[in-house]
C-alpha cells in the first residue's frame, strides 16, 4: 500500500488578479519557488514523527563479548599460521613471529605452563565464535525464513485465506519498539471481537520481526490444556521448527539459550488466549488465576510476548498492557481490494460496497472481496440489488450475505482453487457437510467439531460395532437430528432424478433431470444417477484442500469464525413454531456471538424471510420468532444477572445446573438484543419502537454491578446497530419514534463514550430523528440543583426501646458505632442519589447540545420556528451569555460547561465531510455561528474545541483542488489568528488578550492541518477515543471517496503528528484534573473559577510533574490543591485516584509511547528537524520529570500496589 506521507502533489496556482503589471509578474516569478517549498513542507510534515520499527541488536555487552572473542580467535589463528609457516619453510626470516623465537631464550617452561593455561581459552573462544558465526546464523536464519517468505503459513491459528495484512504497520511498530526496549518492556495483549483481525496482526508481526532482525515464535494456546508456561511451550514450538536443521537436541538447546539469553531475540506470538485451559474441568476452575499467574512470570522473565485474545474475564487486573482492536479504516481497506480490480473496475462503486459492506470490520471480508473483485465478480452485486442507493441506508448485513455467497458459488465453480481435482457438484456436496458441521459447532459455542457430532459411526471401535454389545455414542440432542436431516435433504438436490419421481420423507422436492427437455426425460425411463459419493471424513479432507476448515483427527477447526457463522446459516432449519422453536430456544443458551452472527445472516435469506411477503401471519414468521427468542433470552440473561449478583443465588445457579462461566450474563443480553434489532429491521412489520422500548426500560439492569469499561465496547455495537436500522426503516417515513427511545437511553447513559456514540447516531438520522426528539430540544434545563422528589428531613423521635445500660458499656458503644456508620451510610447514599440525579439532567443538556449542530448539517430543513436552526441559536445565545437570563436560574458556570458541550457537537458536525446532497447553506450557517461562538468564548477548552472544528470546515471537499499562493486559503495561518481574535469587551482591562499555551498550540497543528490537507495527522474528534485507540493508517488524501469522515472512528494516537501527541495528552490531563468525578454542581463551580485563570497552567503540569503522584491508593485520597505550590491558583493537584469515575484511564501503551517521544537517542526525529524532545509549554519541565511521570501513568494503568511503587521511586531517586 502506498504510504500516506507521499501524496499526490497539489498544483499551485496564482489565484485571482490582484494588481497591476509588476505585481502579476512578481507572482509569476515566485509561483515555482512557492509550489517547490510547498510541496516539500507537506512531505516534511506528514513524514516527520511516524512510528518506525527499530532494528533488533544484540545487547551491549553480548556484542563486546562478541568482538573480544573475535580478537581471540583471531590470535589463535595467527599463533597456528606462525607455526604452520615455520614447519613448512624452516629458514623463514620472519622468525620473530614463530612460536619457536618467542619460547626460547629461556622460558621454555614459562611458556609452555602460559601457553596450556591460555590454550583452551582460545579454543573456547574460537568454539564459540564457530557456534555464532556459522551454527547459530544457519539456524536462525532457517527459523525466521518462514516468517519472511509466507508469514501466513508460518504462524499455525491463520486459516488459508490470509493474505496481506493492511493498515496496522503503526500498531505493530509501536508493540515492537517497546519489545524491544529491555527496560521498558511489557507483555502485550491485543483483544478484539469475532473477526476483528487479532490473527493478522500476530502475522503481520511475525514478517516484520523477522525482517528486523527477530526471531518470532507462534505458539497456539489451544494446546495448553494442563498448564500454562508461555517459555516452554515457545521452547516446544522452537524445536519442532528448527528440528530438521539442527544436529542434536543438545545444539538446539544451546542455540534457543543464545537467542534468548545472550541475544534478546526471541519474541513469543501467542494466539487464542480464550481456548487456553478450558477443557479440563480441573484446571479450568482456576483459569483466571493460572492465566494470571503465567503473564506474570513472563513479565518477571522479561520474556518479549505478544497475546491475541477475545474480551472475556481473566483480562481484567491483568500485568500486561492490553490494547483494543480497532476496525481498519474504509480508506485502508478500500486500497486493499481496488489493488486486484481489472481495468473494468469503477472505483466509485467499489468504494460504495466497500463502506456500504463495513469491509473493514474483518480482514475475511477484505480477502474474499480481493477474490471476487480479481475475477470481476465484486461490482455486480452492488448493481443487481439497488443500484445507486444511499450508502447510510444499505444494508451491510445483506451486502455481507450476498459476498460470502458469490465467493462460495465461485468456490464451488472452481474458479477459486481450480487447482483441486473435484468436480462442481462434488465441491457442493463438500460445502453442505462443511456447513452442517458448521451449524453443529454453532449449537455448542465451539469452533473445533467432531466428525462424530454429524456421523456416529466415526470413531467407534470395535466394541462398538454393531452386535459386539457396545452402544455407539450418539448425537447430544434433537439439534444434530434436525441438522442431519437438513443436510440430507440438500444433498438429495444435488442427485439427478426422474422429475416425476416421489420425494422422499423430509426432503423439499427435487431437482429436475438435466435432459428433462428431451423425449426420454419426458416419458420418464431415464436412468437415475446417484451423484457424488462421499462421506464425512472424505468431506473434512476436501474442506481442508478449499480452505474452509483445519483437518484435526476425527474433528475438524473453522479458522475463520465468520465463515463458520455463514456456513452454518445455510443449514439453519427454517425456525417456526413448536418444535423449531423450542429448539433454537435451547441452542441460543449455549451459542455464543457466532452463533448471533449466523442468524442475522440467514434474516438475509430466502429461508429467513416469510412466504408471500408475511402479510397474512407475521408472528409465524421465522425473523418474528427468531426475534421473539432472542428478546426472551435477553430477558433471562437479565434475570440470572439479576439472581447471581449474590451468593445465594450462585448457589441456587449451581444446584440447578445452569451455572455459566462464558462471561457475564449483561454482555451477553447485550449482544441478544443487538441481533434482535438487526433482524428486525429486515423483517415483514418490523417492531423496533417496541424493541428499542424494551432496551430503554432494562438499560439500568444492562449496566448494573458491571465494570462500564467492560461492557462499553457491547454498548457501542448495539447503540451503532440501533441506528443503522432506525435509519432503514425510517427512510420513507417523515417521523420515527425509535429515535426518541434512543435519545432516552443516552440520558440514561453515564459512560462519556456511549453517550457521544449515541448522539452521533441521532444526530446523522436527518428529519425523521429531529421530528421524533425536537421537543426536548427548545432549551437547556440549566438548573441541575432540581432534584427528584427533594424534601427538607425532619426531626422525628427515634422509635424502638430505650437502651439496657445493664448489659454494660461495651455494647452501648458498639450499638452507637453501629448507629453512626448506618448514617453515615445513609447519608453517602442520599448524596450519591442526588449526585446521579443531577448527572442525569446534565447528560440530557448533553445530549441536546451535541445532537442540534449535526441535526442542522443533516435535517435539509431553513431557519423558521421549529426547526434545528432555530434551536440551535437560543443554545448559543444562552451559552454566550446574550439571552438575558438571570444570576439565579443556574448555577454559576452552567453557561461554561453548556458552551463546552455545544462547541463538542460543532465538531462532531464539522468532521461530516460535504457528501452531493449535503446543504451548503445550512453548513456555512453553522460556520458562522461557530466563529461568533469562538469569538465570545474566553474558556480554552472551549475555544480549542471551536478551532478544530472551524478547521475542518475549511477544508475543501476536494483536497486535490487547486491551491492559490494569494486570495482566499493562500494564508492558513492568518486565517487561524483572525479565529482566534476575541470580539471587543471580553478582552482583558489593559485590552490585550493573552492566549492559552494549548489553544496556542492546537492554533499551530490547525494551520499545519490547513496546509497539508491531512486533519487526521494534527486534530482529533473525541480525544478520550483517540487516546484510547491506537489507531489504523488511513487512506491518501487524494482518494476520491464517495461518503466518508475528515477523521474516522479508526484514527488513533499512533497516526498522529507528534507534537499533536503530546498536545493531546496534555489537554487529556487538564480536564481530567478539572473534571474528576464531580458531580455537576461542583463542575460548574470549577469551571467558573478556571475561567478567571484564562491563561494560566497549572504548575504541576508545566513545571513539575512529581505533585501529580498518579499511583496512590484509596486511603491516601487527597483534596485537589493539597499537592500544588503555593503561587499556583488552580489548586489542581494531585491527580484523581483511580477509584473516582474518570472520563479516561489512560491506557499502557499511550504512556509507553509518550516516554518514548521522550528518549534521548532519535536520529529519526532529528532528521525531520524536531531537536526538542518536549513541547513548547514543556520546556520548563525537567525530561527526567516527565519520563518518570509517563512510567507513573504506565503502572496505574496496569494496578501496581502503591506502596511497592513508593519503594520503587525511592530506589530510583537513591
């Protein structure tokens, strides 16, 4: 993939004409000079600070080790050159080199005790120079070669369809920096859904260590069953690799301790984390711990080791840094696939399929539309369906169907592996038992199935053979009837049979007789043919040969848990009443989230959707049934949710048999409810009000006693899902009340991250979502000190006996201690009941100050009342201050803090890039407002918010158009400073206006953003979502795209500028200081007084850092202030201890990267003209300061004790 420093150059132009003669002359003179300068200061910006990967080396002393034994050698070598020499030509002249000349003269026997003491340190020496010049390089290099040639084939757990792995080069250079740092190094888990990639990164990252100079070890944890050793079963994986090179295990033994211990080499790629241990019930009763316990010991071995792990339990508290998958980018994906295209290929319509189908969620979709679309067979099944539908309103579900279908047929054709010597109807046959093992998989959650499952005759012995008294072992349940059945029933398709002949039981009908049209066929004395003639195993062989399965034994592995979601889906029975229902009921209490998978994808069949349209019974529809199971299966998981928060009801759980240890209970519903809502948009009457009704009423329940971090991730697929369908269904209708449901679960919502999720999705639902919200809109509550059912305690006379002073002092003052803790219990109660309730109104003005803006750029709708517009202004005006309300309608700061909030949804607004039908009136209305906002606005974080988002807006929808060196966007740096320029009367008394050091800064990052046309290398959206993810390259700038973002969701800190880095964090540091876990109340008071300070920093962020003291335990919370110097008048220190309700933890990899900015050696950097390893408002902090602070930062995110952090700093300073 082409890198995106390089982009096309943009053509300078002079512009229009300004002056006369001379001056039209000179501009034609410099135009050259400017476009040459220009076009280098894009590269330069855009190429400077990117994440290189850094050659692996062998320790300092391992190298001086090294060359001291080479000089040895060396020595060794001449002193035998010397006396073969002398043997050979007895009167050579040069006898004073000769072993003869320096023994004589009567040391003989001086020499010869020196030389047998010194003799056999040479041969060690030369020994071991031998070993690492010749043994150890042959060795390694056979190892690692695999790794370079086919990186796909070498790692075990990739499945055949791996390919090129694309946009995640910044992410694994950055795991691989850090690997590489011994005294910075961390065990890496990288944790993502079903399908996200997890497997191509461990490929991607064997082929970039081994280029670098590593030695990468796969391992597959699913064979770790009895115990977990991450060193020895990467030792195991290392001598079966190296086994036909090496002569004894001996040699092996000492190359594998050379590599590990004296080269620093080897670095352990461990895939599946979820299959480890969990198949013995012995072990498994102390997963968590034992999982626990073997990351540790790495971590203490200083063992490079990179985990891939689905999110379940034993990574929480885990000792390792954890970074969370995200998707690719469209632009990334969209290169990807438009590299195989032919020249028939349209690009803008294989960029609609490609968004349209959210490719990018998998790297198994990536793959097979890279087959498709090398074949010409990708664009038609954008054009069969609906042609030049709206890209927001496509059903990616069904786009997804229809692709994994179109590479099965072309699979089954054989133009995919045409290699294999099998026939088309033989290639089908071996796809319905693939599918219906599949399917069987499906039903227990497992991705490895027994042949035996489908076929009880494999496997059994002799005593088990009919008539030797042994009972065969047969299928668990009705499922695997019903599958066998289905699978027969498709099989009997594929036979030729006479067409008059009867159907059997359970079959459907059959297919005509291929010379039906002929006289024969039609007097019906045609001879039938049987078809292919295969079985399970030889079925499990072929699989294998095509790429849908993993021979293992008697059993077979789907690599790919997509394509074991779609596979199954083509033998779902079709679900109706009774016994279908009662079946799938039951398999939905052991599926997991393929098992979801597969029947959203069979809602998109023939066999999901009703008869006739479904307009006679929709309830006997199999999408109204499916949907009915799973809302009810939500419901249970809330109810045994419900039950099992105590130990009584583990008990009762455990006693019945229905204990369940696959995650939490919420998490799960949350994905049930997921799945009924995409099926539901797909149906005959769709019920998604109602759905969405019953989402919002168990919203509380979805989120009680869980760890928000845990369940964010399920709460932002469902919310994403929610208003994916809500636009579907409401396409053709001018209102849709499911949009009034969601906004009521985001007022529902605390978690920071969810609730801009939310109001992103309303927020781009056009007219039909303003129609269904628009009367929550017309103005903010303001007052948040309101709370529900608020009421003055009386005095009431404690009821119950007087106490017995007989039973003596000690119980009279355990009584009144009991006494003092009740209240002091009661009253923490009150005060959090009316802490969350003033969070509640806070989070619905939330929400309507982020939803107007994006509701004015997407309704179509003028200004007149009623409408965004309209709305829209009396926010501004209340948030400015110029509506005229009184002093004590809100408390002071409510204007501050409502002012931040809408400066958030401008840039939420602001990052829509102009699509065709976009209102160019209604954007440059919200331009205007957003400059009048800024201009009145005097809070940085306000005034940061408003820049970036005026920056966006000024970037030409085209980022290819022609650049003027004069006239309008020729002076991307005047135009910022008139931004920044405050209107008359909020300017300080001696009218002089000083600016913020961060405003300043993120001033400089947006006209470099202006300049080079890149905004995701220099601006954020959210900055807790960018700090959090590491992100995925993105396209080049010049790639015409059809819908898009200026920034996507897959942007990260990694692809950022690095002085934009280092803003972020910083601007990250502040409003966590100021914001902490305060109830509104004391927010706004916060910000009001932070208001008076305009310009000013805190000086434990711009001087010293060591007053933040971020690792501190509960009992050592302190009151902010109680660690700043005493000319700071902020009073922000210490930084919030972990237990308080933050917006952002920051992760581990974020602060290994910041210390990294900070490393004394970077040629890199130096070459792009960067000579300060600090900001410009860090230059008053000590490095050392800063360095210590971002390893402070590193072991709060990963829960070091505070007290052996304490020692741990002691020892530093000693």
């Amino acid at each position: 993939m082409t890198h995106g420093a390089h982009p096309p150059p943009v053509k300078i132009v002079m512009g229009s004409p300004e002056g006369g003669v001379f001056r039209e002359s000179w501009t034609r003179v410099r135009r050259p000079v400017v476009a040459v300068f220009w076009h280098w200061r894009t590269r330069w910006l855009l190429h400077r600070g990117m994440i290189h990967a850094r050659r692996w080396w062998n320790p300092f002393g391992t190298t001086v080790g090294i060359a001291f034994l080479c000089v040895l050698t060396l020595l060794l070598v001449a002193w035998g050159i010397g006396g073969l020499l002398v043997v050979i030509h007895h009167g050579w002249r040069h006898q004073w080199f000769s072993p003869d000349h320096m023994c004589s003269s009567g040391v003989g026997a001086s020499c010869a005790a020196f030389t047998g003491m010194v003799m056999p340190v040479f041969l060690l020496a030369a020994s071991t120079v031998l070993f690492v010049v010749w043994r150890l390089w042959r060795v390694r290099r056979f190892a690692t070669l695999p790794a370079r040639k086919e990186p796909g084939r070498f790692v075990q757990t990739a499945g055949s369809l791996m390919d090129e792995v694309v946009g995640r080069d910044q992410l694994c250079n950055a795991i691989m920096n850090n690997l590489r740092d011994r005294n910075a190094r961390r065990p890496h888990v990288i944790t993502g859904k079903v399908g996200s990639g997890k497997t191509a990164i461990l490929v991607h990252l064997a082929g970039k260590l081994a280029a670098q100079g590593a030695v990468p070890i796969p391992v597959r944890l699913r064979d770790a069953q009895e115990g977990l050793d991450f060193c020895k079963l990467a030792k195991k994986r290392f001598d079966a690799m190296v086994q036909p090179v090496v002569r004894s295990p001996s040699e092996s033994d000492r190359v594998w301790q050379w590599l590990r211990q004296h080269s620093d080499r080897i670095v352990v790629l461990a895939d599946g984390l979820e299959e480890a241990l969990n198949q013995d019930d012995k072990v498994s009763g102390q997963r968590d711990i034992l999982i626990r316990e073997a990351i540790a010991r790495a971590d203490d071995e200083e063992l490079p080791l990179v985990i891939a792990s689905r999110p379940h339990d034993p990574l929480r508290a885990m000792q390792a840094a954890i970074s969370e998958l995200e998707p690719l980018s469209d632009e990334a994906s969209l290169q990807y696939v438009a590299r195989s295209g032919s020249w028939r290929s349209d690009p803008m319509l294989l960029d609609r399929i490609v968004e349209a189908a959210k490719m990018s969620e998998s790297p198994l979709y990536l793959q097979i539309a890279k087959d498709l679309h090398s074949r010409d067979l990708l664009e038609p099944l954008w054009t069969e369906d609906e042609g030049g539908a709206d890209v927001v309103l496509h059903d990616s579900w069904a786009l997804r169907a229809d692709l994994l279908e179109r590479w099965l047929d072309a699979l089954v054709d054989g133009e995919i592996y045409p290699e294999l010597p099998i026939g088309r109807d033989t290639r089908q046959t071996v796809v319905e038992y693939v599918s219906a093992l599949a399917c069987i998989g499906l039903a227990a959650d497992h991705g490895v199935v027994g042949l035996r499952e489908l076929d009880p005759s494999v496997g059994r012995d002799q005593s088990e053979r009919p008539g030797s008294g042994g009972e065969p072992r047969r299928a668990d349940d009705g499922w695997n009837k019903r599958i066998a059945m289905t699978l027969d029933c498709h099989v009997r398709r594929l036979r030729w049979a006479q067409v008059t002949q009867k159907s059997d039981q359970g079959t459907e009908g059959h297919a005509p007789h291929p010379v039906g049209n002929s006289r024969r066929g039609r007097q019906g004395w045609s001879t039938p043919v049987e078809g292919p003639r295969i079985d399970v195993r030889l079925a499990a062989t072929w699989g294998m040969r095509m790429g849908l399965v993993h021979e293992d034994g008697e059993a077979v592995q789907f690599q790919h848990s997509i394509m074991q979601a779609y596979l199954g889906s083509r033998l779902l029975p079709r679900i109706c009443e009774g016994e279908d229902e009662r079946q799938l009921a039951t398999v939905l209490k052991k599926g997991g989230r393929e098992l979801l998978i597969a029947l959203t994808l069979h809602s998109r069949s023939l066999n999901g959707r009703c008869k006739g349209g479904g307009c006679g019974e929709p309830k006997k529809c199999p999408d109204f049934v499916i949907c009915r199971l799973l809302k009810d299966r939500a419901m249970e998981l809330l109810k045994e949710a419900d039950e099992g928060k105590d130990m009584w009801g583990l008990w009762r759980a455990s006693r019945g048999g229905v204990l369940d240890d696959r995650g939490s209970p919420r998490l799960r519903a949350l994905e049930m409810f997921g799945a009924a809502v995409e099926i539901d948009s797909v149906a005959a009457t769709p019920e998604q009000e109602c759905i969405l009704k019953m989402i919002k009423r168990n919203w509380g329940r979805l989120g009680r006693g869980e760890d928000p971090v845990r369940l964010r991730e399920a709460k932002l697929t469902l919310v994403k899902q929610c208003g994916a369908a809500a636009r579907r269904v409401a396409a053709d209708r001018k209102c849709n009340p499911a949009y009034g449901q969601l906004f009521g679960i985001g007022c529902r919502e605390f978690d920071y991250h969810v609730r801009a999720g939310i109001a992103q999705e309303i927020g781009t639902g056009g007219e039909q979502a303003y129609m269904a919200v628009h009367d929550r809109l017309l103005e903010p509550a303001l007052d948040v000190r309101e709370t529900e059912g608020s009421s003055r305690q009386r005095c009431v006379t404690p009821l119950g006996p007087p106490e017995d002073w007989a039973q003596g002092e000690r119980m009279h003052r355990a009584r009144r201690r009991e006494r003092v803790r009740g209240r002091l219990r009661e009253e923490w109660k009150a005060a959090e009941q009316e802490a969350r309730w003033e969070k509640w109104r806070w989070n619905c003005d939330t929400m309507r100050a982020w939803v107007l803006p994006m509701l004015v750029d997407s309704t179509m709708m003028t200004r007149h009342l009623d409408s965004p517009r309209d709305d829209l202004e009396n926010w501004v005006d209340i948030a400015t201050g110029e509506a005229g309300h009184s002093a004590d309608v809100a408390a002071p700061g409510t204007d501050i803090g409502l002012g931040v909030t809408l400066a958030q949804g401008f840039k939420f607004a602001a990052n829509r890039r102009p699509g065709p039908q976009s209102d160019r009136q209604a954007r440059e209305w919200l331009v205007k407002h957003a400059q009048e906002m800024l201009k009145r606005s005097t809070f940085w974080y306000t005034r940061l918010t408003l820049l970036q988002a005026l920056t966006l807006w000024a970037l030409p929808d085209d980022v290819n158009e022609e650049r003027p060196i004069r006239g309008h966007g020729a002076d991307p740096r005047g135009q910022v400073e008139e931004w920044l320029t405050l209107e008359e009367g909020r300017q300080n008394g001696e009218g002089r206006w000083t600016e913020h050091p961060l405003v300043k800064a993120a001033g400089e990052l947006a006209v470099r953003a202006l300049q080079t046309r890149r905004p995701e290398r220099f601006l954020w959206i959210d900055e807790a979502a960018t700090a959090d993810g590491v992100g995925t390259e993105v396209g080049l700038p010049g790639d015409r795209r059809a819908h898009n973002l200026w920034i996507p969701p897959s942007t990260g800190w990694s692809t950022m500028d690095p002085l934009a880095q280092q803003l972020l964090a910083d601007v990250l540091l502040l409003v966590v200081l100021g914001e902490r876990g305060y109830r509104p109340r004391d927010l706004f008071r916060m910000l009001d007084f932070c208001s008076r300070e305009r310009t000013q920093v805190p000086s434990c962020v711009i001087k010293n850092r060591s007053r933040l003291d971020p690792v501190r335990g509960v009992e050592r919370t302190l009151q902010p202030g109680s660690n700043c110097t005493d000319e700071c008048r902020l009073r922000l220190c210490p930084y919030p201890a972990k237990v308080e309700n933050l917006r952002l933890e920051f992760s581990e990899v974020f602060c290994l990267q910041q210390r990294d900015l900070l490393r004394r050696w970077r040629p890199r950097t130096w070459l792009g003209l960067r000579f300060r390893r600090e900001a410009p408002w860090q230059h008053k902090v000590p490095v050392a300061g800063m360095r210590r602070f971002w390893d402070q930062m590193g072991e709060r995110a990963r829960d070091v004790n505070p007290d052996e952090a304490d020692r741990t700093r002691t020892r530093a300073r000693g």
